[in-house]
C-alpha cells in the first residue's frame, strides 16, 4: 500500500486545487461605465414625382437600385448612406441626372418633375 499513497496524495492535491480555484471569481468584473455602441440606421428616402407622367429613376452609389414613380405618386425608400449618381427619365422627355448624397440616420424629400 506504500507506493500507492503518493499517486494517491498528488491526486488528492489536485483536486483539492480544483476545488478552490473555481471557488473564486472566475472572470474579471466588467465595466460598467463603457458606452454602448449607436445603431445607425439607414436614410429614409421619400420621393416624389410631380410630373403627369410615369418616371423611371436610377440609382448608383454604395448600392444600386431601380424605382418606378407613378404619375403625382411617391415612394418611400431606405437606402445605404453616401453619395449616389442618379438618373431619372420619362417618356418623351429629357434624362435629368446628377449626384445627391444621404446621410445616416436622416429622413430626406426628394421632389422630380419632367417635361
């Protein structure tokens, strides 16, 4: 029995340090005083058409999009703030283009008309 009481005796000085180091915290305390990050939300975009003809406006910038206006209709849209490039045209009339630029967290109104 002799030579099993020192596997015996390392054992048993094992366990016991398990025992004691889970007793302690087992992570270091969070602070409570850091910020929360902000959600940013996307632009919310209505656009409107003043014209009596339907028209057909495209958008290029962080993303690409293709929206259909109704004659004297609007459309809510959410879009990726930054700069867009846009082009909107109808029957019959000329392409009006150009460059407009969205912010986060912002609500825009954007008014076309063509002739």
């Amino acid at each position: 029995m002799r030579r099993f009481s020192r596997p015996l005796t390392a054992l048993a000085i094992f366990v016991t340090s398990l025992i004691f180091s889970s007793c302690g915290p087992s992570q270091t305390p969070r602070r409570t005083d850091t910020p929360t990050p902000r959600v940013a939300f996307k632009p919310l975009v209505t656009i409107r058409n003043n014209s009596h003809k339907s028209i057909m406006l495209g958008l290029r910038g962080p993303e690409t999009k293709f929206i259909s206006l109704p004659a004297r209709g609007s459309r809510i849209v959410s879009l990726s703030s930054g700069l867009y490039k846009y082009a909107a045209t109808a029957k019959n009339t000329n392409t009006i283009s150009g460059y407009k630029s969205f912010g986060r967290n912002s609500r825009y109104t954007w008014n076309f008309s063509v002739n």
